[in-house]
C-alpha cells in the first residue's frame, strides 16, 4: 500500500530518547488510585446564591447534602435514600428542590420536591417504564415545571405540566409522532419545537399555547441547528448553533416567528462551536467556547469576564470551566483542570474574592508526575488532515509500545484534558495514540459526513494511517503496537484484528461484531433515528452486501492475533450472543481470547470492583503480548 506522510506537527518538538522497559524506579500507581470517583458532585448554587446542593454518598447512596453559605452550621443531608441514588435535581426556587431516583436499568420513574428548610418531601410523578426529558428553563413558574414523559408511547415523550403541589400531572401537548425535543420560555410556555424523522429536521414555533405550532425552518439533518434558548425579554429571538450554509458550528440569533438568521454573532474558523454558554434561567449568552482551542472561551457577560480573568490569575496552568451561577452573577462554581491534573471544583464570590473548595476528582493522582497529551496531525491516504493526539510514557518517545485507543461514536470526539485511562497506560510504559477520524465531530459539516458509510472503510484507513505515521516517525516499535476501545471502539479493535496486520493484539469492550444486530438492538425511544442510521451506517437490509463485509463475525476465521473481550450483560446496544457466537468462532480457530462477561453491567463497567478488574486483564494482557 503506498501511503504519504506529510506531516503536520501542531504541538510536537523534536522527538528524543527511546521508549525503555519500565524501571523500578518509576513509580507505578495502584490502578485504584486511577478511577477513584470524587464522593461528592453535581454542585449546584440557589437563585439567591446563599446555599449550594450537591451529591454525596450515604448509606452507599447517593444523596442530597446542601452548603448553607451564610450559616455554616446549617449545612446537612436533605434526603436519605438508602436503596436508589438520587440520580438528578436541580433548583425550583430558593426553598425547594427537585429531585429523580430514576434506575437506569429498569427506567422505573420517581420525581419528588423537597423544602430545603422543613426537609418535606413530596412524590410528584412514580411511574414504571417511564423516562423523563427536562424541559428548560429548570425552575418553578406558577408553582409548576413543564417536563416531556413517554408515558403513552415508549417512542415518543408528550409535553406535562408536574404541579409541585401535589396535583396531577397535566398532559398539555400530545406528541404528533415526531417531536424529539421543546424549547420552554421562563413563563412557562413552551414555544418550539424540534421535529424529525431522522433524514429531515424541522423548527416549530408557537406564539402562545392557544396557537398551533407551525413549521419556520427545514433542514437536512447534514446541517445542524440547536436551539440553545430565548434572548432576554423576547418571545421570538433565539440563541442557536448553526452550520447552516457554513461548514462550522457558529452562533447565531434567529427569528423564530420568522424562521431566518438575524445574524451570526460567534464563530472560530478551525472548529465548531461548543454547546454550552447559555444560561436558560438568565437567558443570556454568558460565553462560547470551542474544544480545538482547548476550550478556550470568549466571554460575553461582563460579570463572568470579570470572573473568568480573575480565576485564570489564581489558576495560571489550567483551563476553567464554569458550571453554575447565581442570578445575580456574584456566586459561581466551576471546575479547573489539565491534561496533567484530574480537576478540582471550586466555589467563587466575586464581591469578596472568597475561594471554596469543594470537591476534588481525584485527589490521589493530582500531585504526582504524570504524562502530557500533545496534539499531532497528518494526511491521510486520500491527503485529508487527521487530527490527534499522543501520550508519551516516562520511559521515552521513541520506539515505544503503542496502544491506539478508539473513541467511540463515530460522531464523538477526543479532546484535550485529563483523561484517567489514557494515564493508567501511559503510567505501565505504553504510548497512547487517539485519532479524531473522519465522522468525528467539532471540525465542521465537511469532516463529519466524510466519514458516513465508512465505518468499516475510511475511517479504518485513517486510524492505520496514523499508525503507519507513528512508524515512519520512529514513536512506534512497529511490533509491540494494540489496538483497544469500546462501543465503535470496540468495533474498530475487532474490524482490525480481522483485515488488519499492524497489530500485536486487540482489546475490545461492547464491540459491535454484527452490524445487522445492531440494528435490533435500537431502543424503542431511539427508533426515530433509524433513518438516520440508514444514511449514516448503511441499511441493513438494502446493503447486506456491505454490513456483511464489514461485520466481524462473519470473518473471524481471519483473526490471528490475541483478543481480550469485554461484555456486559444488561448492554442495550451490544448483542450478548454475538459476543458469545465471535468468542467461540475464535476458540475454535484455537485463536488465544479472553473472554470476560459481567451480567450486572451494561456498555460500561460500573461496579468499582469490575472496573478494577476491567484494567487489571488489560495490564496482564498487554504486558503478554507487547514485550
């Protein structure tokens, strides 16, 4: 294969040193001390900034705890769950909170209000095989909230008004079939709405609940349009981000009586625009950002300018993330971060410039020496610029042992910043490479839909691309090189290990083998996007000639490498007896594979003593077959 390697070094200097076995004085961290989850998170400030709740865990449950910022000594646990985590919640006003125990697993439904100061609580919607949407914004109007339920048709969520008074629920808007999701206005009325069969995407408007809603703009779903939310003191102007003849996502203000775009307010020429700046409570643009600058953000507000300068001063190495505020713009909580630090969440008065440390994510790993993500790039075979980024070992930076780690998706990203799994590898003496292939999302319309209809073509030819890139650099030992991921990752470690020859081995976890049951697999609330899937995957049905060449199992009398294979039992998108049927294709080809299942667990290993597990083969396996 003739391959090209013109390369273009973003944040790479002169490469130097080998990649040497691992000595014993590098210090090797416990994989514990890697995934240890912070005990307390999802801060979240009152309207009048004077408490802020947060979840903790008691009783091995996560429950509500609430920091009384003014009287200290009246800070406690508001809810006592012993069985069910409190999964979500937010502020209604200053005196109550809303909260959900919903199981994830069973999709059993109990949304409940509790006064911060009486500690009373009151059920306001119990129902099973029921999920739930927020309809923003998150607070009480007329002592009501407006949510979306599919309570009729597991396919389909129908608008209610949830009276925190006790009173029924109200059905106030019967889904038409092809809703996938409403815009609320502080007043409580709901004024758009987003319509799609997955191919063709329309907004809806509405002046009042007494007009029908009527269609103000049509898109195919290769343009995207978000709806972030009303401007201030408007009934008709939107914030929203929008590729709509432009390659990248910018923001833009759009008349939605009118359907058109005012004007374009923020862009960045190298990637999309975030999903995040926009206060529903305060509607207000705060800022934009967007993750090809490392998040760097472009504050709008004053209040958060003065805020975000201020912070950056006291946290000179590391990115700030704002996660919540008061009305009055005074109290923040927000997050600061590296690719060398895990993070740690603060609150911040801006009036007295008083520091509060909350929580920290992990604070067994955030004094220790660990390693730098840089970014990289080169062409691909077809002279596509493919973004990505490589994490060197203590032990070097050439001729080193390589695990190609696959995001999933496709029409997700990698992105700069603490990542505990890349540093596990890295601290065992492996070089990570992340490739952004083509299908990845935030560089633009153009990169995304490069990669439809290639999940077993283009985009596989990109990640060996960029395998074949670290060779020619002389970073890879091209005989100690793995390929690992899950979900599509997943699917990319098994494709590899059939048409493949650049590996040593492949760790795959809830890899798609069988692409026709993936298909099947699709839950009922997720059906609408089935044509979306056609454009994207392929049909299943009118290319059966393409999923079979593309689908693993069907060729697993190729494999030749060692694979590790992880499943979980309750994966909704992970077929369990394609699992069982490739592992024992592979067995019977005498093809070395371990086979690891866990009934309990779903695309991710959640229990603490199966994730550790989880890492502990990939640390047996990898040191097997990449010495």
């Amino acid at each position: 294969m003739d391959f090209r390697f013109l390369v273009l070094i973003v944040s790479v200097f002169m490469l130097a040193g080998s990649c040497k076995p691992q000595s014993k004085r590098d210090k090797v961290i416990p994989i514990e001390d890697f995934f240890v989850k912070p005990d307390k998170n999802n801060f979240r400030l009152s309207p009048d900034g004077s408490k802020i709740a947060y979840l903790g865990v008691h009783d091995h449950c996560k429950n509500i705890f609430v920091l009384d910022l003014i009287q200290p000594d009246s800070s406690k646990q508001l809810t006592y769950q012993s069985s069910l985590n409190v999964q979500g919640f937010f502020w209604a006003d200053d005196q109550q909170i809303i909260f959900s125990n919903t199981q994830s697993m069973t999709d059993s439904l109990r949304l409940f209000r509790i006064n911060v100061h009486t500690e009373e609580r009151h059920p306001l919607v119990e129902t099973d095989d029921v999920k739930l949407r927020w309809i923003g914004p998150l607070r009480s109007n007329n002592g009501s909230l407006v949510v979306g339920m599919n309570k009729r048709d597991s396919s389909l969520f129908d608008l209610y008004r949830v009276y925190l008074d006790g009173r029924p629920n109200q059905l106030i808007y019967t889904n038409p079939g092809n809703v996938v999701n409403w815009i609320g206005s502080p007043d409580g009325v709901v004024r758009l709405a987003l319509t799609s069969d997955s191919v063709q995407e329309s907004i809806l408007y509405r002046a009042s609940e007494t007009e029908p809603f009527r269609e103000v703009m049509k898109n195919d779903f290769e343009t995207t349009f978000i709806p972030m939310g009303f401007k201030k003191g408007s009934k008709e102007l939107i914030y929203a981000l929008s590729n709509d003849k432009r390659d990248k996502l910018a923001m833009v203000e759009f008349d939605a009586a009118k359907g058109n775009e005012t004007q374009k307010l923020y862009e960045n020429k190298l990637g999309d625009l975030n999903i995040e700046g926009y206060s529903s409570n305060l509607q207000e643009l705060l800022y934009t950002s967007s993750f090809v600058d490392r998040n760097k953000k472009s504050i709008i507000n004053s209040s958060y300018k003065e805020a975000y300068d201020y912070l950056k001063t006291k946290f000179p190495e590391m990115e700030v993330d704002f996660f919540d505020s008061d009305t009055s713009l005074n109290g923040y909580i927000f997050r600061v971060y590296s690719d060398v630090h895990p993070g740690e969440i603060y609150y911040f008065n801006k009036s007295n410039k008083v520091l509060k440390l909350l929580s920290e994510d992990n604070p067994k790993l955030k004094d220790l020496s660990l390693n730098a993500m840089e970014e990289v790039s080169y062409l691909s075979r077809d002279n596509k610029t493919i973004h990505a980024f490589i994490t060197y070992p203590k032990s070097g930076r050439k001729n080193c042992p390589v695990v190609v780690l696959v995001h999933d998706g496709p029409n997700r990203r990698n992105e700069w910043g603490f990542d505990s799994e890349v540093q596990f590898l890295t601290n065992r003496g492996y070089a990570v490479f992340q490739v952004n292939y083509r299908g990845s999302m935030g560089y633009g319309k153009e990169f995304w839909t490069a990669g439809f209809k290639e999940w077993g073509g283009k985009i596989q030819s990109d990640i060996s691309d960029g395998v074949a890139w670290l060779i020619h650099q002389g970073i890879a030992d091209k005989d100690r090189i793995a390929i690992m991921g899950a979900g599509f990752g997943g699917y990319s470690a098994l494709y590899a290990s059939v048409f493949n020859n650049l590996y040593r081995c492949a760790i795959s976890s809830s890899g798609y083998s069988n692409l026709f049951t993936y298909f099947r697999e699709i839950p009922s609330h997720m059906k609408h996007y089935v044509q979306l899937y056609y454009r994207i995957i392929g049909n299943p049905e009118k290319e059966s000639e393409l999923f079979q060449a593309i689908s693993p199992i069907f060729h697993a009398d190729k494999v030749r490498i060692p694979i590790l294979y992880f499943q979980g039992g309750k994966d909704k998108y992970t077929s369990v007896t394609d699992a069982n049927q490739f592992v024992s294709k592979l067995k019977s080809n005498q093809v070395p594979v371990r086979y690891i299942f866990k009934k309990d667990e779903g695309k991710r290993f959640r229990n603490e003593e199966n994730v550790v597990e989880y890492y502990q083969e990939i640390e047996r396996f990898l040191a097997e077959n990449l010495k």
